[in-house]
C-alpha cells in the first residue's frame, strides 16, 4: 500500500489517543501543528520527545477531516541506527489484502483463493476476513462444513524489543475475544488464521508479549491445539509505503 505526500517531522507530544503535536520544518521556520495518530495503542516506546515521525499530508482532498495530517511512521533508535516502523493500525488489514490476493501469503491447508472479503460478522464477533478456495489438504476434511471456507484474523505488531516483535503492547480483552471465537469457528469446520503483520523489518520471530497481558498469550496456546493456524509476516516500510515480505517465525 502507499500514502501520497509524506512529510517528515518531529514528534513533540501526545495529547490524547487520537492527537499528537508535532513540529514541521527546521529552526526559526519551525511550524507545530495538530495531527490525526492513526494508532490507539500506548506506542510508548515509539512517540518519543524528539523522534523522527512521517505525516501523510491529505491537503487538497481532506473532505470530512478536520486535521490536514495523519502521523503513519516513526523512527525508533535502536543500537547506533534508527528503525523506521509503520504505526498506522489501518495498515495491516489492507498490506494482508493485497498478499492473500497476488499469492505472497499461503494459508495453511488452503490453495487457490476464490473469494476474499473483509469485515465479516460472526458469532459475537467480526473477523477481518473471510476467505473461500477451491482446493484443499486432505488432513483439513471435514464433515461439519466443506473445508474451503476459513477466518481470518489480522494483527499489527509495532512493539520491538532487543530484535524480537512482541503482541500487544497493551491489554487486549477484544483480541482474547477474536481467539475464542475462532476457535469456535474451527470447531464447527471451518479453517481459521492469525496473522500477525510486523510493521517493520529484521525482527527474528514474533512471540506473545506475557509481560503486559499473559491471558492472551494462553488463549493463542489454546487456539493452536485446537487446529487454529497461527502466521507472522515482517513488512517493507518506507516513510510512504508499507508491503508484506517474508514469514518470520511464531514462538509461543
């Protein structure tokens, strides 16, 4: 996916989940302004005082908006380097879109992808996609619901610590709720997927992040014994695009 006119910056302060002030511009032509965070998340560790940000400008097209900026990246200094990650929490769902669609995500026990549509109800939940094929591996039969017909749920990843991505960086009692609820689905037939997106590269796996929230960690485990397939993709960022590149590995 690609942002159109970035804007580099530098972050200043949080105001609240949805607004952050920054500064545009170098010395006395400084400017501070007002921008849209594109991410509820704590993101403590990245919206740092002083911090390397990029804004997608949306002058000239703001239709209903009310702030001409939208904050979508950030540079984390790591080691002697920075590490530029994509924060946008909108992000994920639309780069794992396009990789179901040209084939650079595969999904377990599924091959030839015939329908893929976003945003469906399901129990109590909704599922970022519901995804149909028209072949799939003979250990996935299933007499309940022909076994071409999966779940998918999406997760973005920004937390980085020491090499390794780590999910979620808060709480998440929702995203216990999406695992519970594939796990239903998988019991009634039907294939079903986590997919964790990391918004940055050169991460060596992903793993729950037990410090902040271990419940959902133990809810993943269940899922996995309960034939729930658990995926992790880093990503291509730069400050104006985001692209699904290699699979990484998942620790429990």
């Amino acid at each position: 996916m690609k942002y159109e006119k970035i804007v580099k910056a530098k972050f200043i302060e949080r105001e609240n989940r949805f607004v952050a002030r920054v500064g545009i511009g170098k010395g006395d032509a400084a400017e501070t302004v007002k921008v849209h965070v594109k991410n509820t998340g704590r993101c403590r560790e990245l919206l740092v005082p002083g911090s390397t940000v990029y804004l997608e400008d949306f002058e000239g097209r703001m239709g209903s908006r009310r702030m001409r900026y939208s904050l979508v990246a950030v540079e984390k200094k790591v080691g002697g380097g920075a590490l530029l990650i994509n924060m946008d929490s909108q992000a994920p769902n639309k780069v794992v879109q396009e990789a179901l669609a040209d084939g650079r995500i595969r999904l377990p026990g599924l091959s030839n992808l015939t329908l893929i549509k976003p945003e469906v109800k399901y129990g109590d939940s909704r599922f970022d996609f519901y995804v149909e094929a028209d072949g799939a591996d003979e250990k996935f039969t299933n007499k309940t619901v022909e076994p071409d017909r999966a779940f998918i749920e999406v997760k973005g990843v920004t937390l980085e610590d020491d090499g390794h991505a780590r999910f979620p960086d808060a709480p998440t009692e929702r995203g216990i709720k999406h695992i519970n609820e594939l796990i239903r689905a998988r019991s009634e037939g039907y294939l079903a997927y986590v997919i964790f997106v990391v918004q940055m590269k050169g991460m060596r796996d992903v793993s729950p992040n037990y410090d902040t929230h271990p419940e959902f960690g133990e809810a993943l485990a269940k899922a996995a014994e309960a034939g729930v397939s658990i995926l992790a993709y880093d990503c291509k960022v730069t400050p104006d695009s985001l692209a699904i590149d290699s699979q990484i590995e998942f620790k429990l």
